[in-house]
C-alpha cells in the first residue's frame, strides 16, 4: 500500500504478521509451529486472525492443493510508519522528544544506529525552534 491509510491492527495480529513478513509466503501450520512456544494459541485462533488479517488486506491468499499460503500485502515498513503516526498523533508535540528520549535510553542500539542518530539530531539541531508548538485542544493538557 501506499499512500493509503493503513487500517489499524490488533498485537495479536502484529505477532502473525512479523513471522509472514520474515517467511514471504507461509501456511496457517508454519504461523502455529513458529508462535507455538512464544503465544501458545490453539490452531482456530491463528487461523482466525489469519482471516482478519486478511479482511484487513494485510494479507492475500492463494490455494496450492488443500493448504493456503499467505503473503504479505503491505509492506513491513509501511505498517510500522503507519503505526508510528498513529502513536505519535495521540501524544502532545511538546512530549514526543521525551518519548523518543526514553526509547533511545531504554532499548538496546547498534553502534550503526547511534550513528545515525547523532547524523541526525546535528542536523535539526541547526534549525530546531527554541520550543515546539503545543497541538493539544485547549485544557486537553498541562504542557
């Protein structure tokens, strides 16, 4: 997909999704055997988020002999940009460098990311604003 929202989906869904997009192309018995030990979820939950999934058109099927090997339809990137946008709509302006402040803090970077990332925060330094807007509707926050 593209341009076009993402629809929203659940973690459960997330879970089946990032094993689809690390196989390509996979079957409803690949999707169990994999999140057996991990979800521990009976066959008919799989299968059904596997139908949701593709209802959502995160994913589409093809039939070869009586199973159903599912393949992505949206790209991984882009689900994660769409849920990135979604997060980050719900949170004020003025609290998102604290957000990101934390992730960084408390998650584990390769020495390649950090890089990147001091790249980064040099460059719009030289044109970030002494302070960010609030977006919030008035008397929606404390900022």
């Amino acid at each position: 997909m593209s341009l076009t929202k993402i629809e929203t989906i659940t973690d459960a869904e997330w879970e089946i999704m990032r094993v689809v997009w690390t196989k390509k192309e996979t079957t409803s018995t690949e999707i169990i055997e994999i999140l057996d030990s991990k979800m521990a979820w009976k066959p008919s939950t799989v299968k059904t988020l596997l139908s949701r999934l593709v209802s959502k058109d995160y994913l589409f099927t093809r039939k070869e002999g009586k199973q159903f090997i599912y393949q992505a339809s949206v790209q991984e990137e882009n689900a994660v940009r769409e849920a990135r946008n979604e997060l980050l709509d719900k949170i004020c302006n003025k609290k998102i460098g604290g957000m990101v402040y934390e992730i960084i803090k408390e998650k584990e970077l390769s020495y390649t990311d950090i890089e990147k990332l001091e790249q980064l925060l040099a460059d719009k330094k030289k044109t970030a604003p002494g302070e960010v807007a609030c977006n919030c509707i008035p008397g929606q926050c404390h900022c």
